[in-house]
C-alpha cells in the first residue's frame, strides 16, 4: 500500500483500511487510525507507519478517540 493510497483512506475516513496502518500527525503528536472521526490533517504533517507500536517508538502518542492500539 502506497502513501497516496494510505492519504485517501485517511482523507476519506475509510475504516476498512483502519487495521492495515496508522498515520501520526507530526503537529500534534498523536496517532490514529484511518477511520478517527478526528480532524483531517494537512497531508504535509502526516507519516504513515504500519504498526502502531512503530509509531509510538517515533515519539508519538496514541489518539483517545479512536484507540491504535
């Protein structure tokens, strides 16, 4: 799965795709799954990672809204 894919999914609030990946907003801090009923966030402060436990050794926190982990 490739990032333009991974961005549409996030975008469109996709909770289909919400096992495959997490995102984490670097504005923030925090990481979510693509189906958060969170904000969108600008595509430029978004990485995607695979695992959530890769994401939180980045230095990112899980979302309380829709639970990572």
């Amino acid at each position: 799965m490739n990032d333009d894919i991974r961005w549409n999914a996030v975008a469109t609030r996709d909770r289909a795709a919400a096992s495959r990946f997490v995102y984490a907003v670097e504005s923030t801090g925090i990481f979510c799954r693509a189906g958060c009923p969170s904000r969108t966030p600008r595509r430029d402060r978004v990485t995607f990672f695979d695992r959530p436990a890769e994401a939180r050794s980045a230095g990112f926190r899980a979302c309380r809204r829709c639970r990572p982990d």
